[in-house]
C-alpha cells in the first residue's frame, strides 16, 4: 500500500487521469463535487440512523424491530381504525333511519349500498354470486320473483333468520314431499303432473297428459303452490307460472323435483351480522332490481 | 485531500494527493448599475409581485364554488382558473399548457437565447433576491470576500445570522405563498399562524423553505450549471442568429491594461479590468464565448459599457449580440437581424396550434356529461313474465358550479322502458345534479320479451337539461340471450 502510483495531470480539464487506459482511452478522476460527497456521507448515516429506529435486518426467525416500534400491520390497523371514526357519523344516522328515510336521503343511501355491496361480497356471493344472479339451487336476487317476498320488512326476516337454518327457531320453514321416491305418486302421474306444471308457464307439453296432471295437482299440489301454481309467500312455495325457475323449467328437472325435491338451506344471520350490516345488506339487495 | 488541482498542478500527482472533493472557487458577483439590471429589477418585481398576490385575487362564482381567481383544490380534484374550471379527467388541458409553455421557451430562446434563464427562471428570480438581502447585510463583493477570510468574531456572526436568517425567512414566505395556490389564502393564513393548518401545509412549507434556501442561497449558479437540463439542450434551439450574450473579439483583442491617454492604436479595446467576470452570477468569463454556463443575464453588458462610458469608448464591446453578426462586424460588414428564420416561424406556427388547441379545448368543454357502465354480471336478468331486464349505472357530470336538473330518457330502443332507482313511482322524474360532482344514477332499462329479436342492441341514453336546453347523449347496449 505504500505504492502511490503518479496520475498525469490532464492539460484540458486539470483533472488526473488514471494510469490504466483501455485501448489507450484514459478516464478523467474527476474529483466529484462536494455536496454530492457530504450528501453521500449524510445517505450513509442517515441509514444507520434508520436501522435503528426501524425494523431492518432479518434474522433467521424475525428481525431486528427498531426503537420506535413501527409496524406496517399496526399502521394498517390504526387506518381501519380511522376509516370506522369517520364513517361513525354516518352509521349512527343509517341506524336510526328507516328504509324508506335511507331511500329518500342520497348520502344515507349510497353510503348503506356501498357497505352493502361489500357485505353481500363477503358473506352471500359464495352463493348467490357476486353479481347477485344466483345459480340453480341460489335464488337469483336480480329478478321480480321472490319465494318469500321482496319488501324491505321481509328481506330483513330472511336475511335475519335464513332458509331452513338449523340454529334458527324462526327461521323460514319450506318442505316439499318427495312424491315420488315416498310412493305418493306413481311415476306416470309425476310425469302427468310436471306437463300440467309446464303448461302452467305456457311451454310446451303433452295435452293430454297435462289435462291428467290437473286433478293430481289439485289433490297434491295447490295446497302449498295455489290454485292454478300462483305460489304462496307464507310457505315459499314457488310460484310456476312464471318464467323463473329455481331448479331449472325443463320437463326433466321439474319431473325431477317433484319426485325428490331438493332443498336449499340458507344461514340465520342475526348473529353473525350486526343489525346495521344486515340493514346495509337489505337496502343494498332491495336496490337490486326486484326491490317491492 | 491538500492539494488543488487547477491548471498550474504539477503534470503529474500522487494517488493519495488527488482530493475528495473538488474545490470549486465561491462566486462572489459584484454590484453593477445599467439599465439591463433596471429591466431585471423591473422583471423581478413584476414577477414575485404575481407570485405573492396572485392567490389573493377574488373571483365570484357562486354560492357553490370557491371564489378565489386561482386555485387548485386537492381534496376536491378541481382547478379554478378564472372562468374556466379543471376537472381531473381534463387534465390534459394542462398537459396542453406545458406544451404550450415548453414550445414557447423553445421559441423564445431560437429568437432571444436564454432569456427565460436570464430574466424570468425562479431560480434567477429568486437568486437575484438572495444576493440582494446578501449585499444589504454582507456589504458587495470585495467585502464579502473580506468577511469570508476573516477569523471568527462576533461582527462575522452576526452578520452571517442575519444573512441565514433573512434567507430562510425568505424561503418560509416562498413555501407560505405557495400552499395559498392549493387553499382559500384568507382561510389558509391565519390558520397557518395558529397551527390549525394541517400537516399536508405545514410539510409543503417546510419543505419549500428548505428548498428555497438551498437553492437561492447556497446552490445558486450550481442548480444552473449542474441540475438544469435546459441549459444542457438550449444548444439544439441556437443558431447563428439568435441573440446571445457576446464579446466581439475583433474590437476587444488585443486585450491589456490601458493608461488614460494612451493610444487605442494597434490594441483592443478590452482593458482587462475583469469587471464582465466579477459581475457575472455564475462566475463564468464571457469572453471565453458562448458557453453552457451563461445564463444570458446580460449584467456584463452593463458592466463593460459602464468602463466604456468612461473610458470614452462606444458600448457594445460585450452586448447582446448574434453569431452572425459579429462576424459581419468583424468584417466590417453592417449589421443583419434575421428574426424571421425557419426555426423561429416553425416554432411559432407550433406555439399557436398548440396555443389555439388549449383555447379550444377550454372554450368547448361540455358543462353536461354522461357515461354509461352496463352491469356485466350478469350482462341481463329475466324476469317473471319472460321480458329481458339490463341494469347500468349512469355517471352524469355536472361541470357546472350550479346544481342542476336533468331528464333522462331511451333514444332508440322500440318497447324499451326506463326504471330509475329512488325514482320508480315519479313519472318522467328530473334527477338533481349537485354543482361539480359527478352522479352515480341506477338505471334498469326493460324490454318484452317479445322485442327482443336475439341480438344485441345499440341505443342511447338521452340526458335532457330542461332548464339550460342541453342534451347529451350516451351510447348504450341491451344484452340478452343471443340466438
């Protein structure tokens, strides 16, 4: 190291210039500029001053913390915590509000379909699809047919004490006999009974099976579904005379239902839900389209 | 790190000798009186005098909107220029103005070099003022220098204090009228003095102090020299007739010290008395010719016409001057100004299209605009009785700082009906538009099932302003099951 090698002077610039040339191309040693070295000085102990005060380096399980304790988890935490503040304003108002005070407040009712909409992401999409048109089995929540009904007092019901759900003691109670697989009805009448319920929607069908079909849906049927398959709410019994169909309107899936219905269940969500999120998810399903 | 390196180094050097850092001399510009200096006091004036009043002026707009004459609001994404208002997706109106800004230095400096850098750059401007309060506190150059050698005392202290401390009061006026452009400034003001400003505020002044200080006080010529790219590209927009900052060699050279009542014969009229270097506030020697460092203040020129007015000489041994023409001096040859070349008529044709582009767009900005978002899941909906629904959200943009009321209606879709939501029992409902917002209206459009033919239809949305008798129309689609 005691080796100092001379560097000439370049005449032009009065720069040094290094002794190693490449292909007799020398380069300069400018000196660079002084704030460019304290500014570089100042990065270094600026980064020293940075390991310390935040997390920095990684062991093998954890990390060094850093004295102020910062963390991007609790920082997200405490913007969640902001976010709730500044929407408590508007929570407190939703939840004194009325439907029909929500419907007539346009800040009140965009703010309730946003939180609905994110809701009914989190918690009904798995079913009913995340643009709420359901699937066969998953009522489509779009559309002007409703098994229970489409009013803002009856969605809340629904929605609060769900289909069939087992921990609900008020829960909406449906059960359509398996009239096949029970042996009520004979497969030839399952068959004359699902033409006179096609025919009911105008599609077509077999006459005379259909004319058979209408003493058999009379005895067994209008009970529950009406006269003449107008559907009745207080039981959920659909309506079959419409062009919706829950488990699909062909001849095979009607035959199908009738002789071992399927049936769908849907969760209580009072208690899993506060009220105001349920409030929120009936305006916004109420919105819809099919809202009564 | 002792020795310097300039060019009367040694030809060669010791490794361990060549310094960290170089050691660039301080530039220490002198005092000079003329009337280039009068226009850049007048310039420098005019200018801050916008800078800090500007924010200040009113401008009546109603009852909904903000009433000052510039200002652009952030957490409103709105910028007020006098009657024209910027929304967001209008950006690039702004984007235009740039452009218009960029090609109008370009034009400027084809016909008069870097008069922008010279006169009107903040950097300049600000600069200029620095060196002002320096001069006030410091004394002129030759003082300054003397107070940069002396030791330390009290007297050398203080006046430093005084000097920092005026600049960074300076700076904190800078930054403080700054954020006025971004907030009510009667508002802004006095919250800024009773700390209830924000911290968005005080940040931007803060930062703009230091930034002003740094730049006006310490780096000077240096952010010119070394951060400015325009200094580095001015070159594509020269030519041999653009005005520049000029030495005329053939009159000046020989140079050399002059007795009075010494002969001019056989000897330039530069006298070497270097008053062209200490005046220039980059330091630089004009007489070295035209070079990137030069900002084109012209101080020089006042500087060497006042030793010519003594000396009993012509001005104009440095004045603003072409390439052209001091060749033709040097030939004996009259003066030619081309102010009308190629580069300045093309530049100038592109600075008014690109002017005219900016002006149409401002005066043809719809007040009323609407767009339509289908639902796409799912893309239709059937209902009990077999008709075909769509759902769309309607964004109608009410550009105006008034609340308004629109209409809306089907244009083109035979058997279709309109459903708003919030609207469904009103018939032909007026929808209110609150003043400079966008609305988000849900809309279902309804159609038999036995109009649906099993293509897709193209229709559109009609928005009808009764009151101001605007339409718009949005082009929309009716989605079914296709056959």
């Amino acid at each position: 190291m005691s080796e100092h090698r001379k560097y000439e002077i370049d005449p032009v610039t009065g720069s040094p210039v290094h002794p190693h040339t490449w292909d007799g191309i020398g380069e300069l040693e400018t000196p660079p500029p002084r704030w460019w070295v304290l500014t570089y000085v100042v990065c270094v102990l600026f980064a020293f001053g940075w390991w310390v005060l935040y997390p920095a380096w990684p062991f093998v399980s954890g990390y060094t913390k850093g004295i102020l304790g910062f963390s991007t988890r609790a920082d997200v935490a405490e913007q969640i915590a902001v976010a709730k503040a500044a929407q408590a304003p508007l929570n407190d108002r939703l939840a004194k509000a009325d439907y029909t005070v929500i419907a007539a407040d346009p800040e009140l009712s965009a703010f309730a379909l946003a939180g609905g909409k994110a809701l009914f992401g989190e918690n009904c999409a798995q079913c009913h699809g995340s643009g709420a048109a359901g699937n066969i089995g998953y009522p489509n929540l779009l559309d002007d047919d409703w098994l229970w009904g489409g009013d803002f007092a009856t969605l809340q019901a629904t929605i609060e004490h769900g289909v069939r759900a087992t921990t609900d003691g008020d829960t909406r109670q449906s059960m359509m006999p398996a009239f096949g697989k029970d042996g009520m009805l004979t497969r030839a009448q399952v068959d004359d009974v699902t033409a006179y319920v096609l025919s009911l929607s105008g599609q077509p069908a077999d006459a005379a099976a259909a004319e058979r079909g209408t003493q058999l849906f009379a005895d067994n049927c209008a009970a529950c579904h009406g006269d003449k398959g107008i559907g009745m709410r207080e039981t959920g019994a659909p309506r079959l005379t419409d062009a919706i169909w829950l488990y699909q309107g062909d001849a095979k899936a009607v035959a199908a239902q009738v002789w071992n219905p399927r049936h769908g269940v849907m969760p209580a969500w009072a208690g899993r839900l506060d009220p105001l999120a349920i409030k929120k998810l009936v305006y916004y399903v109420h919105s819809l389209g099919g809202g009564e | 790190m002792t020795a310097t390196v300039t060019n009367r180094s040694p030809a060669t050097i010791d490794e361990a000798d060549i310094p960290v850092w170089s050691h660039r001399p301080k530039v220490q510009p002198k005092k000079v009186k003329g009337p280039i200096r009068n226009l850049k006091w007048l310039v420098m004036a005019v200018l801050l005098g916008v800078y800090w009043g500007v924010p200040w002026l009113r401008f009546d707009r109603g009852p909904f909107a903000p009433d000052q004459a510039i200002l652009i609001d952030l957490p409103g994404r709105k910028a007020y220029f006098l009657w024209f208002e910027i929304w967001p997706q209008e950006v690039y109106i702004l984007a235009g103005l740039l452009i218009v800004a960029a090609i109008g230095l370009f034009f400027a400096t084809a016909m008069l070099g870097r008069v922008w850098c010279g006169y009107a750059c903040p950097q300049t401007v600000w600069t200029d003022l620095y060196m002002l309060v320096e001069r006030w506190i410091e004394g002129d150059r030759a003082q300054r220098m003397k107070l940069d050698r002396a030791p330390f005392s009290l007297k050398k202290l203080g006046k430093r204090l005084a000097k920092h401390a005026s600049w960074i009061l300076i700076g904190a006026m800078t930054g403080g009228a700054w954020i006025l452009y971004f907030n009510d400034a009667p508002t802004v003001v006095p919250a800024l003095f009773t700390g209830s400003a924000g911290m968005a505020v005080y940040g931007t002044v803060a930062f703009l102090t230091a930034s002003t200080y740094i730049m006006a006080g310490v780096a000077r010529e240096n952010v010119c020299t070394y951060m400015c790219p325009y200094a580095r590209f001015q070159s594509a927009m020269f030519d041999k007739d653009t005005l520049v900052v000029s030495y005329h060699p053939a009159r000046g050279e020989v140079r050399g010290k002059h007795k009075a009542g010494e002969s001019w014969e056989g000897r330039g009229h530069c006298i070497d008395c270097r008053q062209c270097v200490e005046v220039c506030p980059t330091g630089i020697d004009i007489r070295d010719g035209l070079q990137m460092t030069c900002i084109s203040c012209g101080l020089c020129v006042d500087a060497c016409n006042n030793i010519m007015d003594r000396l009993g000489l012509p001005h104009g041994l440095v004045s603003y001057d072409t390439e052209s023409n001091i060749e033709r001096v040097a030939a004996g040859q009259p003066r030619v100004w081309r102010f009308l070349r190629l580069r300045t008529i093309g530049y100038g044709v592109v600075f008014m299209a690109a002017l005219a582009g900016v002006l149409y767009a401002l005066v043809a900005r719809a007040p009323l605009e609407a767009s339509v978002l289908a639902d796409r899941n799912p893309l239709f909906v059937r209902l009990s009785n077999g008709d075909y629904r769509n759902g769309y959200t309607l964004k109608l943009l009410n550009k105006s700082n008034q609340p308004q009321q629109v209409a809306i209606t089907l244009d083109g879709l035979a058997g279709g009906e309109l459903s708003i939501l919030s609207h469904e029992n009103e018939v032909s409902p007026l929808i209110d538009l609150a003043p400079d917002t966008v609305a988000a209206v849900r809309v279902f459009v309804r159609l038999p099932a036995g109009d649906w033919a099993g293509q897709p239809l193209d229709y559109a949305f009609t928005i009808h302003d009764p009151a101001r008798d605007l339409t718009v129309t949005a082009p929309a689609r009716f989605e079914g099951p296709q056959k």
